[in-house]
C-alpha cells in the first residue's frame, strides 16, 4: 500500500488479490461506501440503469455527530478502469478520482485520489481540517476496501 499527498491531492494505491471487474464494481458502488469509508453512513446513485455521466451520487457522512449529505456528479466512467466524481453542493466539495489497472487476470491496482474545493466557510475548512483528516482517513479507507474485497467469496 502507498499513500502520496500532493499541495492538493491525497492519493492511495494498493494491490488486491481479485480482477479489476470486481474490484472496480465493488469500490465504485455508493451502496458500499458505508463498508469501507471513515464516516460514511449511507451512499446511493442516482441513475436509470447503468451510470453515465452527470449521473448523480449521493453520499451521508457522519460529522461532528449530524448527518451531512452531499452530491457529486460523475464526469468520467471508464468501467473497469475509471471513474470520477466531482462534488457540486456544499461548502466542501470533494474530487475523488478511482483508477483501477489489472495485472493480470485475478488481481488488480486500485488508487483513489481526494481532493477538495472550499466554498464560503469551506474555504477555511478545507486547509485546517478537511486535508488533514482525509490524509489521515485514507490509509484507513483503502486497507479496508481491500480486505473487503478480498474477503468476498469467488
């Protein structure tokens, strides 16, 4: 596993022992979320079938003890390779950009990238809090995505 953060990114990456189909399906649900984010409590996608761009993705985090829901929107779905969101309410609006690469034809990279945009009190929260706990969150986050996915029956 590896984390990098850059001035504006955090970026996770770690290999998991399953295709990129399953992984790529599994990490990318918002139905799922709950299993494997830090303060996620409820995540669904709004579509008519299967997601496609402008598609909406609703997720409920937990924070400071109220619910605090937000949408993004997905503005890249290269399935099982890529898919992107992008948040559009809120004062902190997060971008989450999810790569996975095969290697071969049982196991796979996964890497996720956070970053985010403040706005109005965002703009102080994102510096002070918001950078640091994802920092902090996201090692987290992936180690339990993978034993997730890992600990799927075939």
């Amino acid at each position: 596993m590896s984390t990098a953060t850059t001035t504006t990114a955090t970026v996770v990456s770690v290999e998991v022992d399953r295709p990129a189909e399953e992984v790529f399906a599994y990490a990318t649900n918002p139905a799922k979320f709950s299993e494997w984010q830090a303060g996620v409590v409820a995540g669904s996608m709004h579509t008519n079938g299967t997601p496609a761009l402008g598609d909406h993705c609703r997720t409920t985090r937990r924070i400071g003890g109220a619910e605090r829901p937000s949408t993004s929107e997905l503005v890249r779905f290269d399935p099982p390779r890529a898919w992107s969101v992008r948040g559009i309410d809120g004062s902190i609006r997060a971008q989450v950009d999810v790569d996975v690469e095969p290697l071969g034809t049982d196991r796979a990279r996964i890497s996720i990238s956070v970053s985010f945009e403040g706005k109005g009190i965002g703009k102080l929260l994102v510096p002070l809090v918001v950078r640091r706990q994802a920092r902090a969150e996201m090692p987290e986050n992936i180690a339990k995505l993978k034993d997730r996915i890992e600990a799927r029956p075939l």
